[in-house]
C-alpha cells in the first residue's frame, strides 16, 4: 500500500529548522519565544522533547498561582514568580562560566538552573506571561533585562541577578555596573525587545561563542538561523561566506560573497573580500584571509 503524497506532515516529520522556519512565519504575537528558543537548541540536541519544556514552564505557573491562591494584583504576582524562581527553583547567572554554550540553551537553562541574563530573560518572560503580567524584553547593552509595564508604574527585573527588581529611573545604575559609568544612557536603550530581536540576540551570542572557539560548523549554523529571521542582513551574509571559505567550501563562499558585494559594493571591507573571492575562485586558501566578522 503506498502512501498518500498529499499527507499532511507533522512537525515531528519536519526538522528543528523547518519547524522554527514555520514559528517565524507567524506575526509578532503569536510567535511561541520558548518553542522558538527550544528549536535552536533542538539543532544541538536532536532528541529534546520541546513539548515537555514547554510544560515545564507550565508548572512554574501554575505553581505561582497556588501560592497566590485568589491574590491578583499584578505586583504581588510578579514579586512571587521572582521569587518561585530565583528562590525555590534556584535560577542564577552563571558568573563561574558565563561563555559556556549551554548558558545560551533554553533546556539547560531549566535543566541546570543555570543561564546568562537572555535565557533567564526569556524563563522568566515566558513564566510572566503565563500569569498573565504584562512584561518584555528589554535589549539593554550588555545586559538583557526584563521589564513590567504596568499601569501606574513600570519596573526593570534583572534576571542575572536574582531578579532583582529596579526602577527605570535607576537604569543609569544597571548601565554603570556593565561599562563603569563611561556610557550615558540613551532612549533607545530601553526600547522593548520584539521575539525575532530577542532570538537574534541569542543567535548572535552562539555565533560569537562558537567562532571564538574555531567551532566553523556550529557557526555557519547560527549564521543561517540569523539569516533566516533576517534575510537582508549584509553582515550575516558575509559571515556566512567566510565561514564557508573557512569549512573548505570554496564555491559556495565564493557565490556568497559576490552575492554580500552585489548587495554593499561601497562596504569598508569590499576590498579586501574581493581579494578573497579572487582567492577563492583560483584555487588558493583564502580561509584564514583576516577576521571579517
């Protein structure tokens, strides 16, 4: 009996970038953050069960509204999620090794308790919004924070230490204790964090990590993934091209980056990329051609 070509196909049939291909696909509000943020570890971890995750986070809310029994006011929800959190179930930043990859893995992050300030961000944006509070990211240089906008007041949860709560007046303080006072706080700074921004941010972190290393393979992967919520990004394409060069790929780092030149003939770098693809196309190692990254 042959099998019907017009079958539906599972997710569980698809693969974890076809299926977060399929999340970015939705509009702002109803991408899953969480499920998108399982997807990039699912590349690294082939049998995660993402659905199981996701129910974990389930229980943290549902664990919260137990203990807040008929309270509702938002405030005392979100001083007893922090608390649950950071409290009960021992989330922490990882200051011993904060450039350790699993930091940037939503399931290690709930597995070890253990996470840099995005990940705990997103733990504790997508914990808030199953209580129903009124939280975002916040794409502060440095340092992710999360914050409550409420009606009356609006407040900055740092979730790398402790979930600490501050108010937004004191964001000058937070910005002191990344750069040592030398940079003043800006608008733009504080400005909300969609989730394509937010998985960028986390993409961008694993693609920094893994090039530092020399880990060619896991980079073009978090380079593709960057591409695919930006397609348009110069920068990511050229990335993508000398990672290639650097794998041995040389047609397809070549392809690449005459594609990055077509679309910013006047970048700084034009020159010497140019260099590189003549390299490339003759036959000559131009992988280690300078950091264009």
């Amino acid at each position: 009996m042959t099998s019907d070509p017009r079958r539906i196909v599972t997710p569980s049939a698809l693969s974890p970038r076809q299926q977060l291909a399929d999340e970015l696909a939705c509009s702002e509000g109803e991408i899953n953050l969480a499920r998108c943020a399982l997807l990039i570890a699912k590349e690294e971890y082939p049998q995660l069960p993402v659905e199981l995750y996701l129910a974990r986070l389930d229980q943290v809310g549902e664990e919260v509204k137990d203990r807040l029994s008929d309270e509702t006011a938002p405030l005392v929800v979100l001083q007893e999620l922090v608390d649950t959190l950071y409290e009960r179930r021992g989330l922490r930043g990882n200051s011993d090794a904060y450039y350790d990859p699993r930091n940037s893995f939503l399931n290690d992050v709930l597995d070890r308790g253990l996470g840099i300030p995005l990940t705990l961000g997103v733990v504790l944006l997508e914990t808030g919004w199953r209580l129903g509070l009124p939280v975002e990211g916040v794409n502060f240089p440095g340092h992710f924070l999360v914050r409550y906008k409420g009606n009356e007041v609006a407040l900055l949860v740092d979730p790398f230490n402790g979930g600490k709560i501050h108010f937004e007046d004191e964001a000058q303080d937070l910005l002191n204790r990344v750069y040592g006072g030398v940079v003043r706080l800006q608008d733009a700074f504080l400005r909300a964090a969609s989730k394509r921004e937010i998985l960028l941010r986390m993409l961008t972190n694993l693609k920094g990590l893994y090039v530092k290393v020399g880990d060619h393979v896991r980079a073009l992967a978090a380079v593709e993934r960057l591409l695919m919520i930006t397609p348009t990004a110069s920068g990511e394409s050229r990335s993508r091209g000398v990672i290639l060069a650097r794998l041995g790929r040389h047609k397809e780092a070549a392809d690449q980056l005459e594609a990055y030149l077509r679309v910013s003939p006047l970048a700084a770098d034009a020159s010497r990329v140019e260099k590189m693809v003549r390299d490339l196309r003759e036959g000559r190692d131009a992988s280690d051609d300078g950091e264009i990254f």
